[in-house]
C-alpha cells in the first residue's frame, strides 16, 4: 500500500512542482505579501531590508560553499570512486539498492554534507547501472533524504557555529562545545533512531511496477573522478602543476595545522572543517593542476546554491525586520511550557526552513529570540540549539534548494524525487518529535 501511495505521490509531484528557482523567487514575493500586510505603512522598510539582506551573508555563504566543494572535490579521488563502485555490487535486489544508497549516504552525510553530495550520487549511480530492476528516482531520493541527518553531524552549521568563538549569542550562551551538542548522547540516539526507521520505511516503500531504470543522458554520464596528465611532455611551468610533490606538501602542512589545533584543545568549527577537506583532498589528488581541475568540475554543481542563497538572505532579512519571524516564534513561546519547549522549536525551526534552507542563516534569525526563551524557561540552550538544527534539517527534504547539486549529478530534476522526499518527510517529522520531546 505505501509503495502505491509513494508511486501516486510522486506522480502529483512531477505534475504540479515548479521548478527550485521558481519556488525561491515565489517564496520571496509570498514574504514580502505577508510583510506588507503586517507593515502597511512601512514598505520602504521592506523594501530597504530585502535589498540590504541580500549580501548579509556572503561570508557565511562561502564557508557553506567551500564546504560543500571541499567535500565534494575530496568524493571526486579516483579510489574513492573505485570503492563506491565495488560496493554498488552488493545490491544485487532492489531493496538492497535502496538502503544501501540510503545507508552509504548516510554515513557521509555524517562526516560532511558536501562529501555526502558526490557520495550520494555515485551509489545511486553505480547502483542503478548495475540493477535495471530498481526504480532510480527513489534511488536518489534515498541518497538525498539522508540530508535530514547531518545536523547530528560533524559538519551540523549550527553545532559547529555555537562552537567557534567570537560567534553572535557568545555572550547570551557562551561557547558551546561539541561534547554538548554533536557529540551528546541524546544526538547520536536521534541519529541512529531515523538511520532504523528511515530504512524501513524506504523499502516498504519501494515501488513493484513503473520501474524507471537508470539511463545515461546525452549518451554520456557526468563524472568527477581525476583522469591522469602525462607530465613527460609538459613545459617547466605545467610540470610544476602536476607534480605529486606541491599537493602532497601543502595537503600534508594543512593537515598538520588541523592535528595541532586539536592538541592544543580547539574545538570543531566551520573554519578547520574546511581546512582539513581542503588538506585531505589536495594530499589524494596529489597535484595543484589535477585538485584544480576536480574543484572547476564540481563547481558546476554548486552554481545553482550561489544564485539562490541571496534570495533567501533577503527572506530571512524580511522576516526578521518585519516583524513576522518574531510572530511566529513568539507565538510558539507564548505556548510552550518548559517540557514543549524544544519539540515546539523543532516544529518552527521545519516551518522557517522552508522560506529560509541555511542553517546559519536560520539561526541568525532564531537564535537570538529562542536562546533567551529557552533560558527563561530554565531550558537547556544547547539542546534548544540541536532541535533548531533538526529542524532545519527535516524540511530540507520538501525543500529543494540542498537537493539542486546532487541533481546535477544525476541528472534529474526536482520533481522526479520530491514525491518520496515529501512522505520520507513526514515519517522524519513524527519520530524527530517523540524523541525530542523525551530527550531534550
């Protein structure tokens, strides 16, 4: 029954789906509608908050994208690739195609979401070129809908954000550091508890009939793995770009720093995660000249998250001078008791996410309301923190902002998968909320 419901689901979906640009710049006249209507006497302001929100978070927004490409470009190491590939040959049924696509992103969502992004899309690929039986839409659906578990990751935004000194509510929360965030028992529970249920529920809902079979587009497939450069006819210059010796020199100098700052007691955050991937990925490419080349191929997937995240800075910048964003947490506070607290934090943080897919950018709107909420409450604010970060993570699946890479990857668009991301969704939504609620 639940496979005919996704099937049907997934039919609507692909009908009435607009495309992710599209949906972006509808949100944007929707919010501006809505904080007309709250400052009808005031729509300067809005206007002035929009185009000043647009660049508010341009340095956040290159610390994501270099996350993502570091991430990305360490997936693209030829041995990595190959080891995807001999894994894909264990999913010989469709089910075992769906939950080991689902599993294998799983585990590099955990470490970094942009590594999960060329992670996910090889399984899904190798998977389906090797098994005609499984239903490749729902293969990278899988792939993609293990994005709900990165906030328990060690590339979580807001859990690594809260952990790097000098950030915004230092002074309201103090620095915050991972042990009592990423690390806490209580994360790791709800992790492992969707990891279960999630892969359960992705085979009872595999499909048995209108299997779309995995397909090269335009006759080729897109690839990130490194093809090798003879560097016996190269000139001076350009063997200085393929030689083994630059990458691995510099790869291993960034590494040493990252070891360093750990025995000197530094805490993750953004900053030494992108180090490290950027370190890790030069030392396995070994040249500067081939690094380069993967980094300029991955790029073409990342082109659709820079277009679009200024629209939704202008959002949250709306929703924030408005008035409106504070409405909508108020109104929750205004409900809450202390044992509701953070399941209601949950619950708004999928709603914001919606108009506002950026963590940080998330956060910067609902932290500096619910972090002295939560304290007033005598709530714990670094799990009020987490279950903002679930949060974000859970609408991610009916948002398709994050998906738009991964999709590049694949070549499919947001419609093919966002039939079953929506249902995956609402299985993530109910169990997040039981154990947030007992937990936090």
């Amino acid at each position: 029954m639940l496979a005919s419901i996704a099937d049907r689901f997934s039919k609507v979906v692909q009908r009435y789906l607009p495309d992710a640009f599209v949906i972006a710049v509808l949100m944007t006249v929707l919010v501006f509608a809505m904080a007309l209507a709250m400052n009808p006497t005031e729509p300067g302001m809005i206007f002035s908050a929009w185009g000043d929100g647009f660049w508010t978070y341009l340095a956040f927004t290159m610390q994501m994208v270099l996350l993502l490409m570091t991430g990305m470009t360490l997936a693209s190491v030829p041995f990595v690739n190959r080891g995807l590939a001999s894994l894909a040959r264990l999913a010989n049924k469709p089910w075992k195609a769906y939950l080991l696509t689902f599993l294998v992103s799983a585990g590099a969502y955990y470490i970094n979401w942009g590594l999960a992004v060329v992670v996910g899309a090889i399984i899904a690929r190798e998977i389906g070129k090797r098994n005609e039986n499984a239903h490749f839409p729902l293969l990278v659906a899988c792939a993609y809908s293990a994005t709900v578990l990165f906030p328990g990751g060690i590339s979580s935004s807001i859990g690594l954000t809260i952990a790097t000194e000098g950030h915004f509510l230092e002074e309201v929360m103090g620095v915050v550091p991972t042990s009592e965030t990423l690390f806490h028992p209580s994360t790791i529970i709800i992790f492992l508890s969707l990891v279960l249920t999630m892969s359960l529920f992705i085979i009872l809902m595999s499909p048995k009939k209108n299997i779309i079979s995995y397909q090269l587009k335009d006759g080729a497939e897109q690839s990130y793995a490194r093809n090798e450069t003879d560097t016996s006819k190269l000139t001076p210059a350009l063997k200085l770009e393929y030689t083994p010796v630059l990458g691995i020199l510099i790869g291993t100098i960034g590494i040493i720093y990252t070891i360093i700052s750990f025995a000197g007691g530094r805490d993750l955050d953004l900053d030494i995660i992108n180090l490290f991937f950027l370190s890790l990925g030069l030392l396995f490419h070994r040249s500067l000249g081939q690094y380069a080349k993967a980094f300029i191929d991955v790029s073409k997937s990342i082109s659709p998250i820079v277009l679009q995240f200024p629209f939704y800075a202008g959002i949250i910048a709306v929703l924030t001078s408005s008035g409106l964003g504070q409405l909508i947490i108020d109104g929750m506070i205004s409900v809450a008791t202390p044992e509701t607290f953070n399941v209601f934090t949950y619950w708004v943080a999928g709603f914001v996410n919606i108009f506002a897919p950026s963590g940080g950018g998330q956060w910067a709107l609902q932290g500096p309301l619910q972090i002295p909420a939560a304290i007033k409450l005598g709530v714990d604010p670094s799990k009020t923190a987490m279950a903002v970060a679930w949060g974000d993570g859970w609408t991610n699946l009916i948002q398709p902002f994050w998906a738009l890479p991964i999709l590049s990857v694949v070549g499919l668009h947001i419609r093919d998968i966002m039939g079953y991301c929506i249902l995956l969704s609402t299985l993530v939504g109910v169990v997040t909320s039981i154990l947030i609620y007992f937990l936090y």
